[in-house]
C-alpha cells in the first residue's frame, strides 16, 4: 500500500537508523541481524507509535486511551502537544494498589507535562462507551475530536 496518498502530519525524524547486531549474529550463527531503532522518532522518547499518530492527528483535540504508563497514550500526548491540539486521555487503572510513583511519575508525569487533560478510569471499563461520551462532551464545548483508540490501533493507525 503507498501511503502517500493518505493526509499525513511529520511527527518523526525519518527514516529511523538500522543498527547492525554483530555479537547477536555471531552468537545466532550466521544470520546479520539488525533492530530498527524507532527509540530514534524523536517525538517523546521515540517509539513505534510515531509513524500511526502521523496518520491520526485529524481534529482540534483528540481523544484516546491507554493504561496508566501507556506508552501510546505518552506518544499521542506530545503529538498533541508539538501540534497545538487539545488532548483528552481516558486512564485505565490495571494495577492493584499501584504506588504514588506508578500514578505520577513516568510516562503520566510526560502526559502532564505535554498538556493532556487526563481522566482516571477503573480496569474493565467500556472505554470505546467512554471516549464517545468524552467526543460528545468536547463537541457541546465547541471542538472537534477525533478518537483515537489504544495503540491507535485503528484503519488508519
């Protein structure tokens, strides 16, 4: 599929470098085995999740979901953020008794710091439910949304 034809926001610094492994090939035997460093995007931290945000970002503020330390939701955030779109994350609590480092610290404090509005949620919820209220209530506010689901693991993700 040539993905030219689709609207397109640069997010990353590419294309990414390949990084050859020459220990790991020796120890394996023979094959030259090489690891794509998408920790090189540039956007948050890097991450896989650059090259589907850059297909995703349709709107005046987006909505998405992620677990508390997701990395996606941290990667969705800064796009956001060096966009100068709003952000509504939907937090899913999936740790019982998380320590007060887990729920502030990491990739929630990056969310903080790139501006998402974050919203805390209990593991099982109906999130696909919930962002639509979340879509609405920005709509009544006057805005745009655009969802984007976990991963943004979508057809245009």
């Amino acid at each position: 599929m040539l993905l030219d034809k689709f609207p397109r926001v640069p997010l990353a610094h590419l294309p990414t470098p390949l990084e050859h492994l020459p220990r790991l090939s020796a120890e394996l035997g023979g094959p030259q085995i090489y690891v794509k460093r998408d920790d090189c995007t540039g956007l948050a931290t890097g991450g896989n999740k650059t090259r589907k945000l850059e297909f995703s970002m349709a709107a005046d503020t987006i909505v998405t979901v992620g677990a508390v330390q997701s990395n996606h939701v941290r990667q969705a955030a800064a796009a956001a953020c060096k966009l100068g779109l709003k952000c509504e994350v939907l937090l899913e609590h999936r740790v019982t008794d998380p320590t007060e480092y887990y729920t502030h610290s990491g990739n929630v404090l990056l969310d903080r710091i790139f501006g998402a509005n974050l919203r805390e949620y209990p593991g099982g919820t109906d999130f696909d439910a919930a962002m639509q209220e979340v879509a609405e209530e920005v709509r009544k506010g006057g805005g745009k949304p655009y969802i984007i689901p976990g991963g943004a693991s979508n057809p245009v993700g």
